[in-house]
C-alpha cells in the first residue's frame, strides 16, 4: 500500500518551454500532496503544498506563477514549470499523505533538465 | 525551528551495526520518521515514532525519547545497499528534511 508514482521519471526541454510533471497515489486517496525540488547534494527543499480542491501554498522563494500546482483530485497533483530555464534543472519530488497520518509517502521523482 | 541535528558522514563494515543519532527541537512535537534516500532516487519511508521506546522492523530499529529530544536508527547485520542518506525529519505541516546522515558500508 502507500504507493505514490510520477510522470515523467525524466524530462529534457529547451529554454522557454514548459513542462507538466503528474503525482499520483495509487491505492489511498491524498489529501495533502507536497512538491519538493533538490538540487545535487543538496537537501530536499519543500515547494508548495496543495490540498484536493484549494489552491496550492508556496514556500517563500517559489513563484507561484512559473510552478503552477493543480490538485484537482484525490489521487492526482500536477506541477507545472512554466517558460522553463537551464537553473530550474533539478529533481523534483512530490508526496501525498491521508488526512489521517503525518507519514508522507514519496513519488520516485522526476529528473528535469532544461537545456 | 525544528532544528534537526545529525552526524552529516558515517562510515561503516558490511555485517555491522551502525547507530545514527538524531536530535531535534522538541516544542510543539508529535512525531519523527526516518527516511532512507539512495543517491539519485526519492526518499523512502522507514519508520515513524510518536511514543518513547525503540521499534523494530526486520534489520531496522529506531528509538526515541520524546523528553530528551532524541532519536536513533539502528542498522544491524549492515549490507552494501544501505550506503545512503538517512533522514529524520519530524512532523509538522511539512517535513524539514535537512541534508541527512550519509552512510557508507564498506566491505
């Protein structure tokens, strides 16, 4: 149980374009979904939150205008990264967890690089 | 904050234990998990600690003090494939991850 997967494991984009990355729980419904972003050796740093049906809440830094989230059901999230560039190239990372636990439960990632 | 602290590298032999010990912030606490993250790959879910004691699940243990703000994971009969990041993020609205324990199991 508790399985959470991501689409597209990997994506390479020119400067300029966008790109949407799905987050899915496959056997629990997600309440909550968490997108995350690291960068090499460095931390798993949290983007935003979203919960099913509200808007998304940004961590200070994020424009929300270039990472749209859209969480439109229980069981999918969307990120997109919008007139994407080579310093937006990172591993993003997305969760989902129940209303009823604190355990987050982690997509395998996406690898984006923009070229 | 939630001020997690842990050893950034440990290094270990294959067949040992190793400990890696976690401190953090205890206002406002609730729980604290543990991750395990690969090189390149997402975290994964190990265990999660809401009352003082230790658990076990198979090779992996984890403890926890709640009064003492203190928390261990314990390894044992270590194999190649635990050479990773082990995070210990505690909850919260969200989890702050911090860079982790990096260990390396050496033959």
């Amino acid at each position: 149980g508790a399985v959470v997967s991501q689409h597209p494991s990997r994506v390479i984009c020119k400067s300029g374009t966008s790109v949407k990355i799905e987050c899915r729980s496959l056997d629990f419904q997600a309440t909550t979904m968490f997108w995350y972003r690291q960068f090499p050796k460095q931390s798993l740093m949290l983007m935003a939150t979203s919960n099913e049906g509200s808007k998304a809440t940004y961590e200070q830094g994020v424009e929300k205008d270039k990472f749209l989230i859209n969480h439109a059901s229980l069981t999918l999230s969307t990120l997109t990264v919008t007139s994407a560039h080579p310093e937006d190239s990172s591993f993003y990372i997305c969760s989902a967890r129940t209303h009823d636990t604190d355990t987050q439960y982690f997509g395998p990632g996406t690898r984006l690089t923009v070229l | 904050g939630q001020n997690i602290d842990q050893p950034t590298e440990m290094t270990a032999t294959e067949g040992a234990i190793v400990q890696i010990n976690c401190t953090y912030q205890t206002s406002g606490f609730n729980g604290l998990f543990w991750y395990q993250q690969h090189a390149g790959e997402a975290p994964t879910f190990l265990s999660y600690n809401v009352l003082d004691g230790l658990e076990e699940k198979g090779r992996f243990s984890s403890f926890l003090s709640r009064s003492k703000g203190y928390s261990y994971l314990l390894l044992k009969e270590l194999q190649m494939k635990d050479s990773a990041s082990y995070l210990c993020p505690r909850t919260g609205y969200a989890l702050n991850f911090g860079k982790g324990t990096s260990l390396l199991v050496t033959p």
